[in-house]
C-alpha cells in the first residue's frame, strides 16, 4: 500500500506540474482549477477507471466526464500519462490549430476524449446518459464524471441527481472537487462538504467525503463508491492550487497561469518535473447484445390528413423495428410530441427524463458518445430551455436529433407561452445544423428516416394541428431539397412555405388564381441546407417571392430564403416575408395566422398589393 | 373558526366550479390541474395574501406567481372572486383577443397578474426577485408562489430554493400542489411529500407539510410560515380534479375540458355555482426609501482603447449614482463582465446569483415587475442557458437589460464553449428586442444610458479584448441608427460592421485605398432595430454590401441586414456575408478572426474578388 500511496502522490505531482507548465508556456488557462483534483485523478486513472488507451472508442472502457471543463490542463496532464499525447503535444495547450484546445473538444485527434465541456453543469446530464447507454448494452463499465464545485449552483446538475436516481444507475460516480474558491472569490457553500452529502442523500445517492489530497481515502471512497447500488457522490476537500504555496487556496487565482519564474518556483516545491507514464486497467470484456433482425415492416403511410408530430411518432414506432440502435428521450409530453409511440413498442430504449430539458439532451449526448441513434422531443417552446445544452453538443461534434412540436402561433388557444417561434432562428444558428419542416405524414416519415443517419444536430420542426396529405408514401425529401407544387410557364410570383405555411401557400395561390393571377409554390421543407438553385430561380422568373412562415421574422424560414439569395449572386428582385411580429394571445389556429398575418387571405392581399 | 372553514370551503369550491365553468365553454384548458390548488389558493386570498385589489400595481401589496400556469383556470376564477373581473369575462377563456388567455399573461387590462406562466420551473426564480425587490425596498409585502409537482424536475427551481436559501428571504412562501399525477401519467414521487421536504431542508429551507383540501390545515400553515426566518415550502398533498368523483385522482385528464354534461354534474356534486365575493387584506402601508439625490458625476469617457465589457461595468458604476433604481444581477463573472465595477459602489442593489443563469434571469424579471430597472450580465454564450426565460419574459412584457460578453471567436484562447457566436440570432428573434453592439468604449456608455429606458428585451453584445477609441464622449448614438464612418462620392463598396469587425472594416478601407478603393464604412451598432435607408442607400450607392460579423452566418448582422433591405423595396445589387462558418478552436484573437476570414485581409480579398 505505500508503495501505491507514493505512486499517486507521484503522479498527483505530475499532473500538477505538467498542468502549470502547459498554461505557464501558453500564457493562459487554469493551472489551479488543474492543481485541486490532482490527486483525485491520478487515483482514478491509476488504479480505478478501466480503459483500453489504444481503443479508446471501446464501449467497454469506463469513461470519464471533465465536467469542470476549464481544468483541462489537468486533463490533457493525464492524457499524457496515460501515453495518449506527448509532453510536445501538451505544451501546444491553447495555440491556434492545436487539438489541446483551452476547453475540452472531442476533436479526431484525441478520440479520448468523448464529449465537450466547459459551459458548467453538463457533465452529470452527460454521464448520466452514458451511464444509461452502458446498461442498455449491458456493459460492466462504469461513468466517472469529476464535477466543480461552483457549477453546483447550475440546476442541469441537480436535474441530472435526480434522473439518476429515479433511473437506478448504479454505474455511476461522480467526483466534486471542493475546492472553495469560484472564479471571483469564495463559493457560496466553500469547505461544507456536508452540504452537499446531505442534499445529494436527500436525492436518493449514496455520498461519500473524504480529504481529496489523501490518496488512500480517495482509493477507499472510489473501491466503495464502485459496490453502491445506486449513483454515488464523493465529496472531497481540496485545496485550488494545492502543492504551491504561491496559490494554494489563494483568492485571485482563477483563470491565471504562473508566470515562468513563479512555474519554476512552483514545480520546485512539487518536486520537479516527471516523466511517469501508467497503464490503466484493462476494461472487463463483455458481449454485446445481438441485435434482433431488423422488422421488414412497412413505413407508415398516409393518404388524408394528420398531424406531422403524430407521423414523427409513428415514424419512431416503425424505426424501433428496423433499427437497435435508435433510442428515444421525453421531457414527460409524449402524448404530445407521440414519442409514446416508440415506448409502447420499445419501453427498454426509452428514457423518460420528466420536465428537465437541459438532462434530457445532456443525457442525449451522452447516449450519442457511445453510439446509439438518440432522438429527444418536446414542445419546441421548451428546447429553448436546453439551447445551451444543444450550443455545446455542436462542440462535441454530437449527433443529435430533436423534434419540437407544437410550433407557432398555429397551437391556438394555448397561448404564447406554449409556441415555438423562435426555434428555425435557434437550430439554424447552430454549427453544422441540418433545419427540417414537413408540411405532411409522408414527408414527414422520410424526414424522420434520413435524420438517423445524418451527422450534427438535426431538428425536426412539427406542428401541432392535422394537416391534409401532400405526398405520396414513395416520395423522397432530399436535404437540402424543396418541392415545387404549383407552376406554370407564366408565373408572376413566387410563394415560399413549410410547414403549416405551406397549406396556406396553397390556398393563396388557389385564388390568387381565381383573379388571374399564376403563383409557384415553393416547400421549403428544409430549411437549412435550403434549396438556393430552386429559390434563385423562383426569383429570377417571377420577380416576386414571397416566404410565409409561423415563426418570428428574425432568424427563420425568411432570413434562411434571403441568405441563400445572397449567396448565390446579385440580387434582382422582391422578396416579402411574412411572419410573426406581434405577441399573440389565444384563438384558434385560423384566427391566430389571420391575425399574425400569414394565412391565405393575407398573402393574397399582399401579393395583390404588390403586382399593383 | 367554523364560519372561517365554512367561508374558505365555499370558495373552493366556487374557483373549483368556475374552473370547470370557463374551460368547459373555452372547449380546452386545464381544470383539474385547476381544482387540486382550489382550497390552496381559497384560504390564501381570503386570509392571507395582503393587496388592495383597486390598485395592483402598489408596491405594498403580496405578489402572487402562478408557476403552474396551466391551472390559468383557477386563477381567472380567483381574479372574480376578489371582484378583479367578472363572470362574463371569465367566460371568455381562449377565445381570440380575450385577456383570459390559456397561460396568465400580464396583459394591460390584467394589472393583478404581474409576470406570464406557462413555461414550468420559472414561477419560483422570479418570485425570488420579488422578494429581492420587497427587501431592498424595506417594505413588508411577501411573496407566495403556487408551484407543481411536475415543475420539481426543472432544474431551475432548485437554482431558486438555493439562492434564495442564500439571499435569506424570509418573505417567500413557496406551496406545492403535490397532486400526483403529470402531463402523461403520475410524476416521479407521487404524493411523496417527505421527499420534498427533505430536498427543502436540506437546501436551507423550512418546510411544512399538510393535507392540500384541509382548510385549516392550510390557514395554520400559512400562519406559520409567514413567522419563519427563512423561505418557507408548505408541501400540500392534494388530488387533481378534487371535488368531482368524474376526475378526482384520475389519468388522463390532464389538460382536458369537462364536456358540457360532465360539467353538470361535476359542478352539481361540488354544490353549484356560487357568487361570493371576497375583499383580500389591504396590505400593509409603508414608506418607500427615499432616494438620495442623483450624483452629478461626468460619464466615463475614454480617448483610448478599452473593452467594451470595461465601459460596460463603468457605465452601470456611474449610473448608479444617477439612478436608484438600478439593480444589477451577476452569474458569478463579475470580474469578467465588469459588473463588479457596480458592485463595488452599490453593494446593496448587486444581486450574486452564482452560476445558474436562468435563476439570475427569473430573478431579474421579479426585480423589474416591482419597478427596478434591473441589468444582468454573464459570458454571452452563456445566456444561452437561459433562453426560454428570455422569451417568457418577452411574454411577461418585461424590460430587461442584457449584456453578453466575450462575443464570437475574439475571445482567443478559451476556445469555442466560451464563444457566443449565436447571441445575436437568438435576441434578434425576441419580440420586441433591441440589439446593440458597440465598437468602443465611448458608444457602450451611451447605448447603457439608454437601455435604462428602453421597454422590452434588450441585449448589449460587449467584446473581450480592448479595442480602439472611434467616437468622442458627447456623440450620441439612437436607437435604430448607424454611423457611417468613411465615405466619398466615389465608393465602390459599402463595408458593414458592427463591435469588433467594425475595427476590421475600417483596416480593410484603409488597406482597399491603397489598391484604388474608396470604401464606406457603416457602423451597425444598431443590429435590431437597424438603420435600413442608410443600408439601402449604401447598396444603391455601391452596388456591393460586404456585412463582416464575429457570429455565425444565420441569423446574426448580416441576416439584419438583408432583412432591412427586402423589407424596404426591391432588391437591386450584390450583399456579401462574412461570418464565422465553421467549428473554431484555440488561438489568438487574431488567428482567429483570420480563420474565420472575418478580418480586414479577408475583406480586402473578398471584395476585391467581387469587384475583379
């Protein structure tokens, strides 16, 4: 045991060491958010987490969440000890085109590393998820998420205690370095590790505390926390910047590198530099679940009217069939977005994470990190509760895909409280995106198929209301593509819809008609990758084009309509949207879009207004 | 006593038929959700919520926050029972331009409902900012707010009971209507209430728990908990659809209406309708605290380059001397947002709120509901974690003050979690918002000036790094306008930016003169609303528009932009976006805005391919 005892305080003072000379040598970054959980991860990695360093994409290794992102050095520290990265390639912390980014980014280079982090309070949702996605495969391995003392304060986290405990993961850990000190001074709880413990307890957790510097209660709380039948807290007490007396437990540290001679000063007193390098445990093999063969039931189809999020349910119903590795998260309205659906022929692949959005897709993404085909629903009013969640999931390069129902002001007499209006302005802004928007069941299904396989966040937009059928079962929605429902050789305008706009659209150009007017109709059913050759053209032949959407103006179909014209050359022409701009109160779908101005009465009479 | 119990029954029962009344002829609505908080809100309003019904708006008065905003119902049903409205209007639930909307929303002609609901886990963290308010007016009002059970997995309703457990408001009182049974089924712990107390306890909390029908039991508890020292959560044991044996403790009446027969009999079984009209306690008098006289200083002013998140902390410091009203709200970065700066000469009107930015963001939209003209700041990115508070609050017609700092890849080295690069397509897309991003220091004080009086959402995007002086102290900037800061008879490109890529327009000008060409420089720090004529005579004067913005391309400036052009006419000429469009990494400022080819070489090269 001494021996063990010398080896982790050995490494502890390695990884401390390196961590102040990775951010000494970029000039920037959190040596002493590293310092505090040294000790804790050099327990971990040496004698604990079992991983395969030359497999890290095993699903049988254990993994680990660096919820407290900001202490990456440390990460990185460890990433080099284990003889994934070299000490060059740690020294590249922070520069321009290095993979040791200043947070942690699962980038190609370091496949080590599962999700990002850094905006706090997502690691547990996260790990959780991973934790879930073990069992599901019945994997032995186990979660170890090391969570920040001041991201305790962010909700996401006790979401995460919760779901956990009402979903029995006993695979579970997390480790919360207490370390007293927030980015301006004192946390609100400091050294109170009973406050914690008694919380968590009070959540259905098993809870430990311990010195986070006494390697052997660090090895004892993790031999024990791995026998718990349920998710387990270990509280330890450290100290920021332990080990160097220039920063150890010091206020105005956070965030701040040694200068050179206060690193050398610092790496002195923790006894130099070290070149150790551990093998960690070889994870327990285990055999993966054999998947049933894929059911050849047919896709469900529709030849009259229903509702798109009604379809996408469907569509989830059929997918459980035809694909194992396809899962299903809630935020307890699955009679709404019909994700209920896929759990009455699936329960085992479906989560119910209650209304706590931003653990439901936290959750997601971890569920996505070990492969599984994760899709999540609400209303889309309520994604905007996880926007942050989803922000970061693009910086984990996750695949996630979302559905929000119950879009615009076409709810009706709910009110505003319950519409989705600035959700195309939301999932559009999202790096690599792909914005989706059926205006029928068919399209829909097909929409739902393709998301399964499509790389990044994608978002299903759904509307709550029937609407008639468009599309034949057989017909395909490329992303990126459109359909062209109306036109003739003497079109004189150009009208663009989804969705519910579309029906409206459609209407419009019926009697526009009538008053001897020719309209295309565009549906724009993806919105992002939109189909600018399609739009372009619309423009050029009509000279008029006008978007119609249930959206806000800012940031939606129109914008979407307006940039794909601007990227694709000089513009010539009208473009008109019309959208949302006031604050809606209740109604009924027809008089809402009447008043918000977008329904076929409304188009008619601007587009009138307009060839005048 | 039995005329009290007698007296409080009655009424209970009559919000319980009324409920069923007015969502039985709306055809939609929630009355069982309704009918389990009856008793609950029946002993409240007549014995112990204080307000003066005549005059809502008294800062004397108790608030009430209805955080189940679905059981709207009942609280219609309340507002005729204290003679607020009447039973026709009542009537009127959801029907389209009715006030009696399907979520309460704080429309003008409801001044007895102070903030909208409907979005669960938001009543508590605004409740708190009332009670933050009613303090730091040393006024003895209190504030009471109806939670529900389903609301208790949102996480930030746990941000909430810990800050206000840590702000020690011993004017909040918290009741939740454990009725068992969510949206789809029964919640997580059912009618469990130790659970919740434990939870409340053991987050600093005094809880009582009582049976939610016993009136009696409901007086003493609100007796007791209005002497508590600390915030008080009274767990109430209830029934859904309590009083009619049709849906009392029943499934799947969630949200469902009574038919008109089912109505009947239920409202028969309850003992009819009823008229009673009762008159609240008129609160308490008190004298506001009178306001020191405003200082005189000078506002801060620079001549040389500072950080536009530096102006901003300067300019909240000045005006607090200015304005007692002011209130500022930190998640913990003061050091970074500069709030501190406020802190520093206003102790008392800071608000710590930690790092749970959606419970900083309901507090604010309590603080601002009492009259204070409340400002919170955090990293921009950030605020993404509070959106969907955001957007209620655009639904609570409430003016908040935002600002987001270390905006777009200039942050440098902290990598892509830290960077807001979405901030502006999600504030551009809120009713009602004002979007500012100032170039210099000089501007941010202005533009801080005039968001203390600007209605609804609006959002300051500050930069991270210094950036250089452009305008004199005096200049002034309105809202809706532009600067344009280089121009000729003879430009050939219009060069719009806005905060940092102003800086890299006006270096890309000075380079394009060099090689021949005269450049307009605009100056957007107007994003929302934007100066449209001076962006469409740009383009008709230059033919070419270039929009340099440190966002993403969706829905950000360059979207503004070309929304402001379509919405004034036909579009005649070549816009160009620039605009971070991939994933960054690590890196200086520099490398960065290089990266992402938003830096004044990037401009040169694209324009003059453009012009070749």
């Amino acid at each position: 045991m001494e021996e063990r005892i010398h080896t982790w305080n050995e490494l502890a003072a390695q990884l401390a060491v390196d961590s102040i000379r990775c951010s000494t040598a970029a000039g920037s970054g959190h040596p002493t958010s590293s310092m505090s959980s040294a000790h804790l991860l050099a327990v971990l990695y040496a004698d604990h987490l079992r991983t395969d360093v030359s497999d890290p994409k095993s699903l049988a290794n254990d993994r680990f969440v660096m919820s407290k992102g900001h202490a990456a050095p440390l990460l990185y520290s460890v990433l080099k000890s284990i003889g994934a990265i070299d000490d060059e390639e740690l020294l590249t912390l922070r520069r321009f085109g290095s993979p040791i980014q200043g947070h942690p980014a699962p980038v190609p280079e370091l496949p080590w590393i599962d999700v990002a982090t850094g905006s706090l309070g997502q690691g547990l949702p996260i790990g959780l998820g991973m934790a879930l996605g073990i069992k599901l495969d019945r994997s032995p391995a186990r979660v170890w998420v090391l969570l920040g003392d001041s991201e305790m304060a962010e909700g996401s986290v006790w979401e995460a205690i919760e779901a956990a405990a009402f979903h029995g993961v006993d695979n579970l850990v997390a480790i919360l370095d207490l370390n007293r000190l927030g980015q301006r001074g004192p946390t609100m709880h400091e050294w109170q590790a009973d406050v914690f413990t008694a919380r968590a307890q009070a959540f259905g957790w098993h809870t430990l505390a311990i010195d986070g510097h006494d390697v052997a209660a660090i090895d004892e709380a993790y031999s024990a926390a791995v026998l718990a039948d349920r998710p387990v807290l270990v509280v330890a007490r450290t100290e920021k910047g332990h080990g160097a007396s220039l920063v150890q437990n010091k206020e105005g540290w956070h965030g701040k590198p040694l200068s050179p001679e206060q690193a050398e000063q610092a790496i002195a007193e923790l006894g130099g530099e070290r070149s150790i390098v551990i093998t960690p445990s070889k994870p327990e093999s285990f055999a993966p679940v054999e998947a049933p063969p894929p059911s050849k039931d047919e896709a469900p189809a529709y030849d009259g009217p229903v509702a798109t999020r009604k379809a996408f349910g469907d569509a989830l119903s059929w997918l459980a069939g035809r694909r194992s590795d396809v899962v299903v998260l809630d935020g307890e309205v699955g009679n709404s977005t019909y994700t209920e659906e896929f759990s009455k022929v699936a329960p085992e692949r479906f989560f119910q994470m209650y209304i706590a959005e931003q653990c439901m897709i936290g959750a997601q993404v971890g569920l996505q990190a070990l492969g599984k085909t994760a899709f999540s629903a609400t209303f889309g009013a309520f994604l905007t509760r996880a926007v942050d969640f989803v922000r970061m999931a693009a910086v984990s390069r996750a695949n996630l895909r979302l559905c929000g129902t119950h879009a615009g002001v076409s709810i009706g007499e709910d009110g505003p409280s319950q519409m989705a209006l600035e959700d195309l302005a939301t999932t559009r802004a999202l790096h690599g995106s792909t914005v989706l928007y059926p205006a029928d069941g068919n399209a829909t299904v097909r929409l739902v198929e393709t998301m399964c396989d499509l790389p990044g966040i994608s978002y299903l937009r759904a509307t709550r209301e029937a609407t008639p059928s468009l599309y034949g079962a057989n017909e395909e929605f490329p992303i990126g593509g459109s359909k062209t429902l109306a036109s003739g050789s003497d079109d004189r305008v150009s009208l663009v819809g989804a969705g519910v706009t579309l029906h409206e659209c459609l209407r419009a150009a019926e009697a526009l008609a009538v008053k001897g007017v020719v309209a295309r109709v565009i549906d724009c059913y993806s919105i992002k990758p939109i189909d600018a050759a399609t739009l372009r053209r619309a423009l050029e032949d009509t000279g008029l084009l006008v978007v119609v959407e249930d959206h806000r103006i800012e940031g939606g179909a129109g914008d979407a309509v307006l940039e794909a014209l601007a990227a694709t050359g000089k513009l010539t022409g009208r473009v008109v949207k019309l959208a949302v701009t006031g604050m809606p109160g209740s109604g009924t779908p027809e008089e809402l879009r009447a008043w918000a101005g977008i329904d076929a009465d409304a188009i008619v009479a601007r587009v009138l207004a307009e060839l005048a």
